[in-house]
C-alpha cells in the first residue's frame, strides 16, 4: 500500500515540476519581448507571419509584412508575438 502511495506522489511531483517549468519559460519569454520589443524590430507573430514593427501604443503593434507593392499593415497584440528577430 505505501508503494501506491509514493508512486503516486512521484508522478504528481514530477507533473507539477513539468508543468511549472513550461510556464516560468513562457513567462520569462514574454517579459524579454516586453522589454525589447521596439519600432524596427523584425518580428514573428504565434500565426508564423513575419513583419517589421511600425508602431507601439500600450498593448497593441502595428507591423509591415510584404515587399514591393504587396505590402501590408497589421495590427496585433503583444502577446501574440512569437519572437523578435532581430
């Protein structure tokens, strides 16, 4: 009976552990975009679109996509920013 018990407390230590570190990650991710997200920066959004940064206001980017005469303006939220490029 006490084998049950520390196998089960094993997984569930471990699943805590798995899911804790996911979400430190993601969190110290998006702090770094916070606080090197700037006009210029070339971007990747969570959709796999990549642009340029045109335009900050508080929580709401605007980007450039495209080259030539196919370009176009999008307006995202930061926290739908995967990564920033450059």
């Amino acid at each position: 009976m006490k084998l049950e018990y520390i196998i089960l407390i094993l997984l569930a230590s471990g699943f805590y552990y798995t899911n804790i570190k996911e979400y430190r990650k993601e969190r110290e991710k998006n702090r770094y975009i916070e606080n090197n997200l700037k006009e210029s920066n070339k971007i990747i959004t969570k959709s796999g679109i990549i642009g340029y940064v045109t335009n900050i206001d508080k929580n709401v980017i605007t980007i450039i996509t495209g080259e030539g005469a196919k370009t176009s303006y999008i307006t995202i939220e930061k926290s739908y920013i995967e990564d920033i490029l450059d």
